[in-house]
C-alpha cells in the first residue's frame, strides 16, 4: 500500500480511457478511442505517430482547446493532480491553462499575436496569473527573454514577432509558455517547421530548461530522431489508440508492436546501407469515421493472424515499464 | 554521348528590390551566386541546405521557370537558358518537376487521368484510347491501379497524390525530374514508400534526379553526390558517401551534426552550431558562413573562398579546410569541375588574396 501510494505521488498527470470525437456532418470520426498513459513529474514524455494518429487530439482534449463545435471528449478522465480537469468550470480551466499546463505550437508565427510587442506577450501571461505589475513583468519578460537565449534581450522585448526569425519566435513562444514555470509543458511539433541547426539549439533549450525548472514535458513529433535525442519515455499512438509504450531505450533497441517496428524501419539509415529499398509498410490509415473490428493495424501488419481480425487487443505488460498492444508482441521482439 | 547530361554553370540569380527609376543602385537579393555543377544520366545529385540558401531557386532556374542573370543551363549541350519560347517549350520535354506539396501542385477538378497526361497533350493529340491506355500505363508505373484514373485528388490519400504528380513528370519520358521537397510533406511510412519507387524509376528507366531536400538521412540514402548549398552558394560538393563520412567544410559538418539520429544511445558530444543564417540581401562580407563558423580566420572575413578540388573528387569552399593557394592543374582536372570557375582563382582574377592578406595583418604586426 504504502508502495503504492508513492508511486502515485510521482504522477502529474493520470489519463483514463479518454475517448474524443469529431463530429461531421453525417459522420463521426473516433480520434481517440480511449487511451490511458500517464505523465510523471519532470519527465520528459514522447508521443509519436504519423498524421491523423491522435496525437495533437490528445494534447488539445488535455487543455480542452478542442474547437467547441465540432470536437467533444466523450468519455473518460484527466486527472492532474488528482484532479480530474474535464469536471471543472471554463473559469478553473483557465487558472490551470498557462500558468500549470503550457503549450507550445508548431507554427510560431500563427501563435504570437503580431500586433503585440513579444514583451508585452510575455507580461501578459505574468499579469494573468499572478498580481505582478506592469513594470515588475516587464521585468519578468526580459528574464525570460535572457533564459531562452535570446540575444539582446533588453532591446528585444521591443520587438513585434515580424521583427524575429522563425527560431527567434519560437524561443519567445517557449519563454512565454515558461512564464508562470508551468508543471508540464506540452511541445506540439516545435522544431518541425525550423532548420535542422536552429532544430538543434531550440531541442537542447527545452532539454537545459526542463533539467533546470523541473517541468515535465510532453514532447509531440513525428520524428523519431527527435525523440531518440530528447525524451525518456514514449507512447507510439496509431489510429487513435496507444499501440506501444516503453522507456526510450527499450523502445529504439527492442520494438514490441509491429507498427513501431515498420515505423522505424521505413526512416533512411546509414547503417542499413544506402540506395537500397526501405522496407515499406504497405497500405494506408483506417478510416476512423468507421468502426474497426480487431486491431486497427492488422490489414497492414505483416504478423497478422486471425485473432488479429476479431478482436482488439488491449495494452499489456511485455516487459517492466513496456507495453504492448499486440496480440503477438513477444514474437514480435524476438525478430 | 559525351559530356554530362545536365551541366550548370556560373549559374546567377538576383532578385532586385523594388524597382528604382530613379535610384541608382537598387538592392538586390542574391538567391543563388556563381552555381556550378553537372548531372550524369541515371545519377541523383542532390541539393542541400536550409530555408534561404537557394536550392529552391535553383531548381526554379533549371526548368527555366525564372531566367537566370547570369550563367548557362546546358542539357546535352544546349543552353536553355538562352532559349526562345518556342525551343523552351520542346526542351522542356527533357526536363520535369515533382513538387513538394501534393494538394496544390495538382488541379482538383481533373481526374487522376486528365492529370497525368495533360503534359502530352501539350504536344501532340491522344485519341481516347490513346490516353486511357497512356494514363493506365503510367498509374502502373508508379504503381497505382488503372481504375484510379477517374478519381479526383480530393479522394486520394496523400501518398496517392505523390505519386500522381510523379507519374505527371514521367508522361513525357524526360531524361531529368527535378524533386524539390518531393517528400518532404509525407509522413515516413509514407516517404519509404515514395523514396522506393523514384529509386526503382531510376533503375528501370535510367532517370537522372536533381533531388532538392533539407532532410540528411533521406538525402544520404538516394544521393550519388551532393551539393552543400549557403546563402546562395554552393560550399561543398562531394561523392555522398565521402560527404557523410568526412565533411570538409566546416557548414557541411555543422549540418550533419544537428540532423537527429533515430538512436537514443548516440551521445551528443558537440554543440549545435550557434546563430542563424543570415538575410541574403546583406550577406556578411567574405566566406557568408563565417559569423558562426567555429574555424573562422581573418581572411574568412575578407575573401569569398573559391570552390577547391580535392584529392577524393569533392570541391570545398573554405579558407581553412581547403586552402587555395596551390591547386595541381591534374587534381583540378581530375574534379570534373567546370574549368571556368576554376579559372577564377587560378588566374587570381576576383581574388586578390595575397594583398588583402597583407594589408589586415600590417597593422596588427604595427600593433605588438
């Protein structure tokens, strides 16, 4: 019991089957269909999958930014602190948004307000959620200006996100989201549109700042170099659904769910040789507007079998902290 | 056929501005600068570097999409830079383009069919058959089946449509694709699936890629060379595989370092390069990567550094990697390199090195 109960203190955030749908106008569309993972204090979380997988979904129904009239969790529970945040009033939602859970967005210029001084920006989300003056974050905002390395930070409160460069922007989006030091930050594909070197020191920044606040990070991409480089734990969603979760080291070295598996295959790498053909997975995406009997992947999954077909597998334990949705997994990793 | 297929030269350009009637000198963006390479038949040169260096001008300048301020664009020996309307459009058989977004780069009211032989209608006229059985061919080829002719791209998945606007540049047999970004926009099972078929295209029909890309894996896994490209200038061009294992130029290397490696074992020992790539309307002075080169010298400050042969067949724009001062003639030979931008700085002409030398250290030397 005791045990138990100090496990559960390390968890920030608790996930319980939460279900969320799309509505359209003749159909419904099931983007999560009820996944459960937790994130723990100051760790840093990966969730990764291709398009159309969920996981931008996830991130949205945990800050209930969901657009209100065509998006709606249907079921299950988000517990933050204990707390489970989809019973609380749009007034509570907005204490905790910003000054407890922060995101940051892949396209920095559609985030920041261009009319608005970065400065101001910043001081904003000081002002919303603390009594601090206007002159004390101000103060605030060139602070974090300076913790995100921007150079010159005195002049660059000044400046309007126009004025910036794309890896600029996305270290003012960073600095504002860090503010109010949040307990988690969620990282929606933040590097995806930047340059492989501006890539590089916006990765090492979240990794110094998360090491330096304690923050827990939820780190979403596509890109599994990404997470090899950043993330301790990962979630590999496909169609809706957690189909692998495990340490990172686990993950890269003995992937246990075919998707995963053909996943990381398919990415060009020099120790496989080059001008050789990838190893594809054949076929596309479910259509998640219609129901899926058995396991999502199994019309693409090169170990399917007739159990596959008919019913879905569950999250199981394959190993300590690594989990599987597959009916066949341990034979899976012995390949 | 002797000679290469493709061979660009001095290739230039410069958006002005504004335009200034009264003005004197207007200022001018230098997208690509002094751009020299050549394309064998069958081989896939491919074209890197970050938002702004100019591979997207580039491949706009080979298919003559934008005219070119200086240099010459040769396709078996023909300038096309230089071309009229008429001759343009025969030649522009030869050459085709594959377009980094799959959603605007087809038309969305015609049919997969109309699509993929639009571009032979704009030569000769296909009777229906003619084109049914063109359009099923060319689906196969790229490996789609003959009944998605009729559909519109709105209900094919992105991969799909990739594949389309493949089977659209290869309707005209050309002997060159022009990729920019050509799967960059795909999610990686995706991409395998798209890298596979332009490399059995390649294979079976002997294709020559230009294939532009800011993505290192997938460039070190289809290149046969690769051109390193900065604000506009190429600074290192090498075989792939002595690329990736020894960068010279110290960009090159910067760019291969900051590239995520799918290994979470790798320890990242360096740092990432610092700064950001600065505006091409006022690039620095000299080597245009030098504010943040970790080997910078003063001359880096001073000259440009010509392109320079070395002894693996690679060309390195570098003072201090790849120093100018006695290039053997066999060597530069040896490198395949257009003769006239070797010439540049074998005659000294543009690069008067030793006497700027001269003149920043004298004071210095003054000083102690």
């Amino acid at each position: 019991m005791l045990m138990r109960e100090s496990i559960e203190e390390d968890v920030l955030l608790d996930i319980r089957d939460l279900e969320t749908h799309f509505y359209g106008e003749e159909s419904v569309t099931r983007a999560l269909g009820g996944i459960s993972f937790q994130v723990k204090k100051g760790e840093t979380l990966g969730v990764v999958g291709e398009s159309g997988c969920g996981k931008s979904v996830t991130a949205l129904s945990i800050l209930r930014l969901l657009p209100k009239l065509s998006a709606r969790t249907v079921g299950g529970e988000i517990r933050f602190h204990g707390r489970d945040i989809l019973e609380l009033s749009d007034r509570e939602m907005r204490k905790i948004r910003g000054d407890q859970i922060a995101m940051i967005f892949q396209e920095p210029m559609t985030s920041l307000n261009p009319v608005y001084t970065v400065g101001h920006q910043i001081a904003e989300a000081v002002q919303i959620h603390t009594k601090a003056s206007r002159s004390v974050a101000m103060e605030k905002a060139e602070e974090m200006l300076r913790l995100v390395r921007i150079a010159d930070p005195e002049r660059r409160v000044n400046n309007y996100p126009h004025e910036l460069s794309g890896g600029m922007r996305q270290r003012a989006m960073i600095a504002i989201a860090l503010a109010c030091s949040p307990e988690l930050l969620i990282a929606d594909e933040p590097t995806t549109a930047l340059d492989v070197t501006i890539q590089a020191q916006i990765l090492r920044l979240i990794v110094d700042l998360k090491e330096r606040t304690g923050t827990a990070v939820m780190f979403i991409t596509h890109d599994l170099g990404v997470v090899a480089e950043t993330c301790q734990r990962v979630i590999v969603m496909y169609a809706g659904r957690i189909v692998e979760q495990a340490n990172v080291i686990d993950l890269f070295a003995r992937p246990a769910h075919p998707y995963t598996q053909g996943l990381m295959r398919s990415v060009p790498d020099r120790r496989r040789g080059r001008q050789r053909r990838l190893p594809e997975i054949p076929g596309i995406v479910p259509n998640l507007r219609e129901p899926i009997v058995g396991c999502s992947f199994a019309p693409r999954c090169p170990f399917a079998i007739d159990i596959c077909r008919d019913k879905t597998p569950i999250l199981r334990d394959v190993g300590s902290s690594h989990a599987a949705a597959c009916w066949r997994a341990e034979e899976v990793m012995g390949v | 056929m002797n000679g290469p297929l493709l061979k660009v030269e001095n290739l230039t350009k410069h958006y002005p501005l504004g335009s200034g009637i009264f003005k004197k000198s207007i200022p001018v963006i230098r997208a690509v600068e002094d751009v020299s390479f050549s394309v064998e038949a069958g081989e896939t040169l491919c074209i890197v570097g970050e938002s702004g260096c100019g591979k997207s001008t580039v491949a706009r300048l080979l298919m003559r999409l934008v005219a070119p301020t200086a240099g010459r664009v040769l396709i078996d020996g023909t300038d096309i830079a230089g071309l009229k309307k008429d001759a343009l459009h025969s030649w522009r058989r030869r050459m085709q383009m594959v377009f980094q977004d799959p959603y605007s780069s087809l038309n969305p009211r015609l049919t997969a069919g109309q699509i993929i032989t639009e571009p032979v209608e704009n030569f000769e006229r296909l009777s229906r058959k003619q084109r049914h059985a063109l359009a099923a061919d060319l689906l196969r080829k790229v490996g789609m089946s003959p009944e998605m002719m009729h559909r519109l791209p709105s209900e094919l998945s992105g991969g799909q449509r990739q594949r389309l606007g493949i089977a659209r540049a290869l309707s005209l047999n050309p002997s060159v694709i022009i990729a920019d970004e050509a799967v960059s926009a795909l999610d990686v099972s995706v991409q395998a699936q798209i890298l596979n078929l332009l490399l059995d295209l390649q294979q079976q029909m002997g294709i020559a890629f230009v294939f532009i890309s800011h993505d290192l894996g997938v460039v070190e896994h289809i290149a046969h060379r690769v051109a390193v490209m900065y604000l506009g200038r190429i600074v290192e061009l090498a075989p792939s595989e002595a690329l990736f294992a020894k960068p010279v130029h110290p960009y090159t290397e910067a760019l291969i370092a900051a590239a995520p490696v799918p290994d979470p074992m790798r320890v990242r020992l360096e740092a990432p390069v610092e700064g950001e790539v600065p505006s091409p309307i006022n690039p620095p002075k000299g080597c245009a990567f030098h504010p943040r080169c970790p080997l910078a010298v003063e001359r880096c400050r001073i000259d440009v550094p010509p392109l320079v042969p070395m002894a693996d067949g690679r060309v390195v724009a570098c003072h201090v990697r790849a120093p100018a001062t006695d290039i053997p003639g066999q060597l530069a030979e040896a490198s395949g390199y257009p003769p006239a931008s070797l010439a540049r700085f074998r005659s000294g002409i543009g690069y008067p090195k030793a006497q700027i030398l001269r003149q920043v250290q004298h004071p210095r030397e003054a000083g102690d």
